[in-house]
C-alpha cells in the first residue's frame, strides 16, 4: 500500500465516523467504525473526489463489486487498483 494513499483514505473515514486518524487501522470494518448508510455514502462521494476514480455503485455488494468494502485496508487496495488502472503505473511499493 502506498502511504499516501492510505493516510488520505483514513483521514476519510475517521471524519465521516467522527474518530481520530489515529482510530481508524487498516483491519477494522466499516460496521466497527461506526459508520452507518449515509456516512457510507458520504464517505465514497469523498475518496471519489479525492482521487478522481468513481466507486462503482453496487461497492456495499461484494459479490457483485470488485470494489471490496469489507475493511479500511480493502478499501485502501481497491482504491489503489483503480487508480493503478486509470493511470497505467505500476503500484509503488510500501
């Protein structure tokens, strides 16, 4: 994971759960977090306009997403992937 990338990501989701930066680690679940439907949306209408990517609109179906949702570090490999494929770069290591 990208350093940057991942502290963008949690500094999302700590503002949409009301935590600390500090709070939110890479294996924790959106349901632990505290974050409900609305903050959910609020917080991929976030990371969407951070990074210029659009989280398709079936993410909270895993199934039926390749965008996986189930934790903070999904989220942050997810994201890294779409940014990965919008720009054709090879993933940096962390």
């Amino acid at each position: 994971m990208r350093p940057a990338v991942q502290d963008q990501i949690i500094n999302i989701i700590a503002k949409e759960a009301i935590l600390e930066p500090e709070q939110v680690r890479p294996e924790m679940t959106l349901e632990e977090l505290g974050l409900d439907s609305l903050g959910l949306v609020e917080m991929i209408f976030a990371i969407e306009e951070a990074f210029d990517i659009s989280v398709p609109f079936n993410a909270n179906e895993p199934s039926q997403s390749e965008f996986d949702i189930s934790s903070v570090g999904a989220i942050v490999r997810a994201v890294e992937r779409m940014i990965m494929g919008k720009s054709g770069a090879e993933p940096a290591l962390a």
